[in-house]
C-alpha cells in the first residue's frame, strides 16, 4: 500500500521541492562561477573530459527486463525520486539537488522528479505501490530512459521498481560508481573503480526462466576430459565465479602497485620534505586551490568528482621552505562503501600527511552536514588522529557572511579563501607555514662554495636564518633536518 502524503496540504511541499530542483537543473555543468582562472592553466584535460560526454539518442529502454545487469549503463534522460523520510523540505531539497548534479556530471539530462514522503523505504518497490504506478506515469510521459532512485537499493526493490517503470533503475551508488570509471585516467584508479564496481555488482547479477537457469556441461563449462562432464553450472554461477576471479586478479594488481607509491612517499620522507594533504566534499574547490597554491594547472571542472587520481605538486613557505601538496579523490554524503575500500590507497596520502587542509564550500546551503560527512570518511584513516587540520572555507566571495562567520567556530584553524579571486590566499600560506614541522638541529657552519649544493638543500628543505658569502664559503645559520647536520658536518673535516 502507497504511503504517499493523502491532502494538497501535505503533497505541494514534495512537489514545491522537484520543482525547484528541475528549474536549476543544467547548472551543474554550465555555471560559469567555477570557470578556469589564469591560475588554473592551459587545462589541457578539459577537452578530452568533455569527450567522455554520453552519445544522446542510445536508448535503454527495457522491453525484456531479463539479464538487464549485462546491457551497458546509459544514463541519457532520467526521472529523480528521491525519499522524505526525515527533517525539513530544505534537507529534501539538498538532498535531490546533490542527485541532479550527480546524474548531470554522468552526462544526462534530468527531465522530472518524483518525492515521496513517507517514514521508510517500502520492501518491495522503495516507494510503495502508488507511488511506483505515479512514477511509471512520469517516465511513460517524458520518454525517460532510466530512473535514479536518491539512495541505495536492494535487489529486491530494484527489481520490484524496474517491473513497474519498465526502464533501468540506478540507485545512488551506481550512478557514482558510472561517474568514478568516466572520470579515472591511471592505471590504478581505473583498477580501483573496476574492483568497486563488481563487488558491487556481484550480489545484485539477477534473471528469470531459462535466461539464469540454463546449464552448461562438458567442455562448455570451461574444461575438458574426465571429471568436467556433467551438469555443470547455471549461467549466474558462472558469472559469479567469473567477477570473483576478475576481482582477485584486481586486488593482486592493485597490491602490486602499492610499493610504487611507497618507494615515492619513502623518498620524500627521506628528504625531510613535509607534506600537506587536501581534502573536502566534492566541487569544494579543491583543485582550484592546489592551482592556485602551485600553479600545478591540474583539471579545474563545476562538475562532481572531476578529481579522481591524486596530484602531487611541490610548494614553498613564505620563508622558503619546500613541501608536497596532494590532490585527493573528493567525498560524498554516504559514499558507497566499495569505494572507500577500492580508495584506501589513494586516501594514504591524507594519512601520511603532515598538514591537512580540509576544503569547504561555504556557499553551499549546507556546509556544515558535508563538514560532518568528510570527517567521518577521514576519521577511518590510520595515522591522521594526530594530524593538524586546518579548515578552508572556500568560495568566501560567493558566500553568505553569516555563514561564514558561524563556520568559523567549526575547527582551531579556521582560514576564509577564495581559489578563484585569490583571496585569503597568502594568509593560508602562512598558517601551513606555521603548522609544517620545523628542522629539528640548529647549525652554524662556514660552507665551502665546492659544496653549493649543502646550501641549496639547506634552502629547499630547511629554515635559513641567515646567509653570508665570505672569503672562505657561505657563512650558515640554519635549522635543518638530521641527516642534513651530519652531510654538513662531513662537509668540514
């Protein structure tokens, strides 16, 4: 039974809430308050981003809903629905808005909506029956391809849904997922989001009569001779073993590439080079800032997840001393669960960080719930309990100044910037500068002008006091780090 709202009284709310939604949608794409600056670059990477766009005209409309996880997800024109179970319409409408730009950055076009106020999902159609049938006659009038549904669903419900509408429902998770393998470019992040993606897929691989139940034997069943003969497996079996045995080859590739990055992070260490980490919600501007920090002209895009793969960028203190930024994946209210764990190892830069910055977006409506949402992702990173945070609210020249002033009470390091206009900017420099740990041995030494290069890593990787050019070699006065003490030290006798 439908426990759609019953009165106009209680149903305009819902409706007030997608009508709002559907009058901004396109501007996830299109808004022109996160266009590219000088400090972003040449952004080399936005044409082949834009090429990644969907074909429109390739149609998913079921007319057999058999064996529907094997057709290629197409997401061209789709109807929301979404699910008030909780709070205020203006949570409702967050919620939706954030749906709309997922589906948006995916590369469809969202041509209507559907709100259900009701206390918890139906087991069998998410929505409830009446609801289902209403939202059958929505993608029946718009020509709707595909339906995405604002949370996760179980099998069952996707599959009671999808008898209803007669078009492929998506639930949150995949369509994130459908974004992640768009938008990776490494060999690892491709990996990464191919392992999310079957282990999600595995439990929800689904078919009726003969298309799951039919069975191979004998030499179709993969072997040959004795002992291979015989009933053998159903297709969904098979399938099953397949993607476990894809998703072991997986994990060993992914293991594989983890002392690479190690043996990068180790050599860093090794140069006493302290490093800073950037984190935040998704399009909070992270990229925006590590261009603007470095020049690093890294791929800059008013779009989600537009940043999959982490950049690292070399920076400099005010008083000249050198240290890494890296770019890491954004995060998202609810993230699937596949994705933290595909991602752990993109998220070892944010543990192994000296300083992190963790970028909000202050014009959004609600910053403080995607506050809540990155620190409960960061909070399941090893080693970063210890790790100084300083919280950088972002777009301050769009946002509101009571929110502003109400968000700098969120943290101990609170510093207000604009990537875009650059302001705010050299103040965060200086409060990164004050956070970085400090080379712990103080020299005072007469350098031979044969060994420039002692000087120069005294510059790049310690404090320079003071510098004097003598008749015997550069006089130093000095904080450095104690592998550089004792080269130094060598450097005299």
């Amino acid at each position: 039974m439908s426990a759609h709202p019953s009165g106009d009284e209680q149903a305009d709310p819902a409706r007030d809430v997608v009508a709002r939604i559907l009058a901004r949608a396109g501007t996830a794409l299109q808004s022109t308050d996160a266009a590219p600056t000088e400090t972003d670059g040449e952004q080399l990477d936005v044409e082949e981003r834009s090429a990644l766009r969907r074909v429109t005209g390739l149609s998913t409309e079921l007319q057999d809903v058999t064996e529907v996880e094997y057709r290629q997800l197409r997401l061209e024109q789709v109807v929301l629905v979404g699910l008030w179970s909780s709070g205020t319409a203006e949570g409702a409408e967050i919620s939706l808005r954030e749906l709309a730009a997922l589906a948006e950055t995916a590369g469809s076009t969202v041509l209507d909506g559907v709100l259900q106020r009701r206390r918890t999902p139906d087991p069998g159609t998410y929505l409830g029956s009446g609801k289902a049938a209403e939202l059958a006659d929505v993608v029946a009038a718009t020509g709707a391809d595909t339906v995405v549904v604002d949370g996760e669903l179980a099998p069952s419900q996707r599959r009671g849904l999808e008898d209803i509408v007669k078009v492929k429902v998506v639930d949150r998770t995949a369509l994130i997922l459908d974004i992640f393998a768009q938008h990776a470019k490494s060999r690892e992040g491709k990996g990464q989001v191919e392992l999310a993606q079957l282990e999600y897929l595995l439990p929800r691989l689904r078919g009726w009569g003969e298309s799951m139940s039919r069975q191979a034997g004998g030499r179709v069943a993969g072997g040959a001779g004795i002992g291979s003969r015989g009933p053998g497996e159903t297709k969904i079996e098979l399938d099953r073993r397949r993607i476990r045995t894809r998703m072991a080859k997986l994990r060993r590739q992914i293991d594989q590439m983890a002392p690479s990055r190690a043996t990068k992070r180790a050599s860093r260490h090794r140069a006493e080079v302290p490093s800073v980490a950037i984190a935040g919600y998704t399009n909070a501007g992270k990229s925006s800032l590590l261009n603007r920090l470095t020049g690093a002209g890294v791929l800059v895009e008013n779009a989600l997840f537009a940043t999959l793969d982490p950049t690292v960028r070399r920076a400099q203190t005010p008083d000249g001393r050198a240290y890494t930024l890296a770019d890491t994946v954004g995060f998202v209210r609810a993230l699937p669960h596949e994705l933290v764990e595909a991602f752990r190892s993109t998220l070892e830069e944010v543990g192994d960080a000296d300083v992190l910055l963790h970028v909000v977006d202050a014009s959004h409506p609600d910053p403080e719930s995607q506050i809540a949402a990155v620190r409960t992702v960061l909070a399941d990173i090893e080693g970063l309990t210890d790790t100084p945070e300083v919280l950088v609210l972002n777009k301050a020249d769009i946002a509101d100044a009571e929110v502003l002033t109400r968000l700098r009470s969120a943290g101990p390091h609170v510093v207000t910037v604009s990537a875009r206009t650059g302001a705010g900017i050299e103040h965060l420099r200086d409060v990164v500068a004050g956070l970085l740990p400090r080379p712990a041995v103080e020299v005072d030494v007469v350098v031979p002008y044969v060994r420039g290069d002692l000087v120069h890593r005294a510059h790049a990787t310690g404090e320079v006091l003071a510098e004097e050019h003598t008749a015997e070699g550069t006089h130093l006065q000095a904080r450095v780090d104690a592998e550089l003490a004792a080269d130094l030290a060598d450097a005299l006798r």
